[in-house]
C-alpha cells in the first residue's frame, strides 16, 4: 500500500496549494504576454474566437509550465457519449535527427487533435471505416496535470462536423440561453454580458473493503450486487448520516480533497449520507462546463485513491437492495458577474427581472419535463427514482411557500405581502437567534427551489451532468426567447404591463408543474395523473420522447443538436441500457450456476448427511427440525432452478428482438421482473444457509467492516 500523508497539504498552506496543477488565469497572466493574455481573457469570458499565432503562444507557456511541474506528455481530455473521459497521451518530445531532441508543443496540436472516432458509440454518425474525428480545444476550462500528463479539455466531433461527445452541445446550449437571456436584459439596461449558468455537483457515493469488492462478481462487473439479503441492521436508526467519520474513510477524503485542491477544484463539504458506507462530497459552484469537467475528475480521483486505502469506491445507483442510492444533486442556477439572475431579493413581488426569469424556468421544467426525466434515464437510476430515497419518476417544481404565494398572486390579480424575516429564538439564552430562510426544502421533489438556485434532485450518481444541463440549458433559452419575442419593441410602462400580463398568462398555464407536497405519498401519481404530469417509470419508457417532433423543434430551433445528432444519442441510450441489462444478466446467470446453487447444495448435503448419522446412531431420534430445514433448502433450490430457467428464456426472447426499442422494452417487461425473481429466490436461501457455505460476502459482512 503506498504511503499516504507525506505531500499532505496543510491549510496554511493552502493558498499555494490550491489550483497549483491547473493553466488557470492567474498562471496565463503571468506566463503570457498581456497582449496575448488579453485576447485569450476575451475568448474565454466574451467567447471571442482565437486565432492560430495567439494559440501559439499559448501552446508554448503552456508547455514550459507543464514541464515544469513534471508533465512528460499532454492529452486532449474529452468526454465521448460513454459519459465518461477518454484521453490519448502524446510526448512532448520531439527528435531533431542528429540523435538529440526537443520538447515541442505547438498551437495547433493545442488547438486540434484526431482521435479514433470509430471505436466510440456514435448511434449511427460514424461508420466502422469512417475512423477520423478532431478534438478541439475549449478555452473556458482550464487545462490541468493529471499522473504527469498535461490534460487539456477539448469537444470531440466527426470528420463531418457532428458532435460525438458531451461537452459540445453542452456549450452550445450555453451559448443560446447567454444570448435569449441578453434580449430579457436589454430592457432593464442590463445586457451585453456573457450570461452564465452555473452547477454544484453533490456526489454521493458509497466506499467498502476492496477485499470485499473482489469478491463479487456482480460488484466487479456490474457496480451494484444482483444478490444480497437484507442486513441484520440496516438504516433504520440513521445514526450513520452526519455521524462520525470512520478513520479509514477520513484518511482517504483527506487525500482525496488535496488532490481535488491542486486541481482547482473547490471540494467543500463531506459527510456520511444516510445508508451505511455511504458518503458525499459538494463543491462551491462554478461556471456550469467547468462545473461538469470538475465532477468527472472528481469521481475518476475517488475510484483511484481508494484503493490507496483497501477500499473501493462505488459510484452505482443502486449497490445495495433495501438501503438508499446515491445520487448528484445539481444546483442550478444564472449570472452575470456577481448578479444572480435567480435572486429573489427583499422583495421577489417587486422584482420584475426576477419574476421573468422564475416564469420561464417554470415554463420550460413544465414543456420539456419528459426531456428532463430522459435525461437522467438509465439502468441504474431505474432502481433509486421514486423508491423512497430519491424524487419519484414526475418531475414537478418546489417553490416553497413565499414564491407560491407570489405565483397565486399573479395568476389571480390579488395584492402579496411578502413575509417578514422570522427570527428563530431557540429557547436558550446561550444560543444565537437568526432568521430562517424564506424557504424550507424538500427532498421528494425532482426540481426544488432552494433560495436563490434550483436542486434537481433526479440524477443519479454515475451520470455524466451535461445531459441534463444542456436540456435544461436549452429548454430555458427557448422560454427567453418566447418571451423576448412576446415583448420585442417595448420600453417603459409598455413593457412592463405586456411582461406582467405574460407572466400571468405563463404561470396560469404551467402552474401544474408545481407541487410542494410529499413526492413520496401514494396519492401524489394520482394527483400528478391528473394533472397531466408525465410518469416514465423506466429508461425503456423514458427514452422516445427525445426523439419526439416537439424534442427534435426545441434542439433545431436553439442551434444545439441537429435531428442526426439527436437520433444518435438516443440509439446511444438505448443500446447502454441494453447492454447494461444483457451484462447483469450474464453474470447473475453464471453466479446463480458456478456459486449459489452448488453452495446450497453443498449445504443441504451435509443437513441430509447429518440426518442419515444421527438415524444410524439413534433410530428414535427427533430430527424434525433438521429434516425441515432440508426440505426448505430443497424447495429453495427447486425455486431457484425455475427462476434461472424463466431467466435464461426471457433474456434470450430479448437478445432476438431486433428494434432497439422494442428490445429496450422487453428487458424492461420482461427480464427486470425475472431477474427480481431470481434474486428472491437466491436471498431467501442466505438467510437458512451456513454463513460458511455462502459463497460470497453478506451485506452484514460489506457494510459494517471495521
């Protein structure tokens, strides 16, 4: 095990330390030329382009200073629609043919690179031959070293100009709602800035022995167990959230919040979460493609050092059966500046700018709600929506009591008082007084207001964010953009009469999508029945609606994905659900043949031998007891047999479907449910069996090691 604690940064030190790793803008302001610095300032915050001599340059700084902090190679860091990064290392070096060498970095091997683009998924855009791609790129997140290799973040697109990975519609959708939101702006003399959105990842994440780890099989290559009885003692005390932190596990976020410091990014808070063995971590928000850059570096250092500590992170939905998911809370919010365009203020009745921007949120959460679920869609997260530890499948917006009673006011032309500070006086002198916000949360919603952001709560905890940013991203600039053009031409009392009577006629439309009751209640599918909500309940379910005419107008119309590129990433989708399935299947098939059945057998062999010995040795003795249990593993085992025979079939009737969607559909019909049953099947036997002869670690073995 390596030595942990020696490069160890202390806090006093800590304004050296932090961001030591990354090409950030106080290092390209002092390695670079201010004339050059100024114009690569402007492409960074105004999105000016950059022309081959500035990059350069760049490129050259930019070479000397990896160097300097031991880089050997640089790589174009890239995010293709696995979700996750690739990257490609090349050298620095540079031979000169006189048996001596350079080192070399020029601005177009920064600016450009090509990938393979053939391996990746593509949907359909590449063919198998057609290998060529680019890399390009992306000035506004800064590059940074990673185990001696300068990364640089880049978007990956086809030889033909599609994007084939994450970050570029991601930009995209930026950019549009920059430019809608500057037409909203205009009328109060505020535009001509780069309007930003702006993200905080919550990851929760779940970290056991790695010696456990290794011997699971469905752990290993699934990332969650297919099998496992309930613990003696699970959750049900919630003395594990907030509780003390294992020293084990302090050790590891001690190194991992050094190495997330010298990148830049800003880990804040760390905490036991609720289930045992669960944990999260949450950063200061950022800049919303930086924000998702951090994130999946975050959870590559986690999985990496945890094993610096024999542990291992997992980063699954859904690991354990009974106990809660994990989760990534997205805070979501728009700026310019300092000014947060999602700030109620003193007075949020008064505040017109504001009333605009929470109208359109509301619109487009309410039009585009089956995008949002979608994109958030997959195997995993299957498991955790609506099970009682995470928002249901409906997506519907919590504004807490102020902003709803500002809404009621607006659709029915009646006066609001805005409430009063309320100071909180607990009864004791010793304890500070101070007011209580003017909202409180609620965790069972899918899009919860929270003071001065928006939480969706929806994503789980291995999604790469752009997906849901960049539709939310755009759903927004759309309804910017209708009501920008709603009021294009006013000023003065014109406008603000035309703007106030469409916020009124907006809310009254859309006021369906907010709910700030208990998303757990089985009344509320009712009531979202009702009221027209949708309620996807899977991926298989989830997923067509992106490829919808009214999905297909919104990507078209913003400038962020073309129909191609829309149908590309729902085949992706697809075919990783269904793969993701097809492998779960695979391995509880095997661990069902090759370890429980025969370690059932085995133990029902020794009851059954034990039985005949003691029948021999005494011929009266009372050997009910034994011959029940015998006859109970026998019964298990014949439940198993048919189980893993219905199984096989249902999983073989869906690897013949053809239509990906009809197979989608199938897996989700059909083989969920008889893999549920198998897995019952399976745990039942756990609980009767020998803990001596389970072939694998229990959930009471996994989640309270030492």
């Amino acid at each position: 095990m390596a030595e942990i604690g020696e490069d160890r940064i202390k806090m006093s030190e800590i304004e050296q330390l932090y961001g030591s790793e990354v090409f950030n803008d106080g290092v390209m302001r002092d390695k670079l030329p201010s004339s050059i610095y100024e114009v690569l300032f402007r492409t960074i915050k105004e999105g000016e382009p950059l022309d081959l001599e500035v990059a350069n340059v760049v490129a050259h700084a930019m070479k000397d200073w990896a160097i300097s902090h031991g880089a050997t190679h640089y790589t174009h860091w890239f995010q293709p629609l696995t979700g996750i990064t690739s990257e490609k290392h090349d050298s620095f070096l540079d031979p000169v043919g006189d048996g001596s060498a350079i080192t070399k970095f020029s601005g177009k091997e920064l600016i450009q690179g090509e990938p393979d683009a053939s391996s990746f998924p593509n949907g359909g855009l590449r063919a198998t031959f057609e290998a060529r791609g680019y890399t390009a790129w992306d000035p506004t997140s800064y590059a940074f070293i990673k185990d001696e290799v300068l990364c640089i973040p880049t978007a990956f697109c086809s030889y033909t100009g599609e994007a084939l990975d994450k970050k570029t519609p991601l930009l995209r959708s930026m950019s549009v709602l920059s430019q809608q939101a500057n037409r909203v702006l205009s009328h109060f003399g505020e535009d001509g800035h780069r309007v930003i959105t702006t993200v905080g990842g919550e990851q929760e994440y779940f970290l056991i022995s790695e010696a456990d780890y290794e011997k699971r099989q469905d752990l290993m290559f699934t990332g969650r167990t297919l099998f496992g009885a309930p613990p003696v003692k699970g959750q049900e005390l919630e003395e594990h959230y907030f509780g003390a932190i294992r020293p084990t596990v302090n050790e590891f976020m001690k190194e991992l919040d050094d190495e997330l410091w010298r990148l830049g990014i800003a880990a804040r808070t760390k905490h036991n979460e609720v289930a045992p063995c669960q944990h999260e971590l949450a950063p200061v928000f950022t800049n919303s493609n930086r924000a998702i850059d951090e994130n999946l570096l975050t959870m590559e250092k986690m999985k990496l050092l945890a094993s610096h500590h024999g542990l291992a992170c997992l980063q699954h939905e859904k690991p354990f059966e009974g106990i809660n998911g994990s989760g990534k809370h997205n805070n979501w919010s728009m700026s310019y500046g300092s000014t947060n365009l999602l700030e109620p203020g003193d007075t949020p009745m008064d505040n017109l700018r504001f009333l605009i921007f929470m109208t359109c949120v509301i619109a487009c959460v309410d039009d585009y709600q089956e995008l949002l679920r979608m994109s958030v869609a997959s195997a995993g997260n299957d498991h955790r929506l609506g099970a009682h530890e995470a928002p249901p499948a409906i997506v519907s917006i919590f504004l807490g009591d102020e902003l709803t009673g500002i809404v009621d006011a607006l659709i029915n032309d009646h006066p609001y008082q805005s409430a009063a500070c309320v100071s909180m006086d607990l009864g004791v002198d010793v304890l500070p007084n101070f007011l209580k916000d003017n909202t409180d949360r609620n965790r069972t919603s899918a899009f919860a207001f929270t003071g001065n952001k928006f939480e969706f709560r929806m994503p789980g905890a291995q999604v790469n964010l752009s997906d849901c940013n960049m539709i939310l991203n755009t759903a927004m600039a759309y309804a910017l953009k209708q009501f920008a053009d709603a009021v294009e031409g006013l000023s003065g009392a014109a406008f603000e009469a035309a703007a106030l009577e469409y916020i009124k006629h907006s809310l009254t439309e859309h006021q369906r999508i907010i709910f700030n009751g208990n998303g757990y209640g089985d009344d509320w599918p009712i009531e979202a029945a009702r009221r027209g909500l949708a309620n996807n309940r899977n991926t298989a379910e989830a997923l067509p609606c992106f490829v919808s005419q009214k999905s297909l107008d919104l990507f078209s119309e913003m400038g962020v994905l073309n129909e191609a590129e829309v149908r590309s990433r729902y085949e992706v989708k697809l075919e990783k659900y269904v793969k993701t399935l097809n492998i779960e299947c695979n391995v509880m098939q095997r661990m069902t043949r090759r370890n429980y059945i025969p370690a059932i057998n085995a133990y029902a062999t020794k009851i059954a031998k034990g039985i005949t010995t003691v029948k021999d040795a005494l011929a009266g003795a009372d050997l009910s007891d034994q011959e029940e249990l015998l006859e109970r593993l026998l019964d298990g085992l014949r439940t198993i047999n048919v189980a893993h025979r219905n199984l096989l079939q249902a999983h073989q009737k869906a690897e013949a479907i053809v239509d990906k969607q009809e197979q989608a559909n199938c897996y989700a019909e059909e083989v969920v449910p008889a893999m549920e049953a198998l897995r019952v099947g399976v745990d039942a036997m756990e609980g009767i069996t020998d803990h001596g002869y389970w072939p694998v670690p229990t959930y009471n073995d996994i989640l309270f090691y030492a």
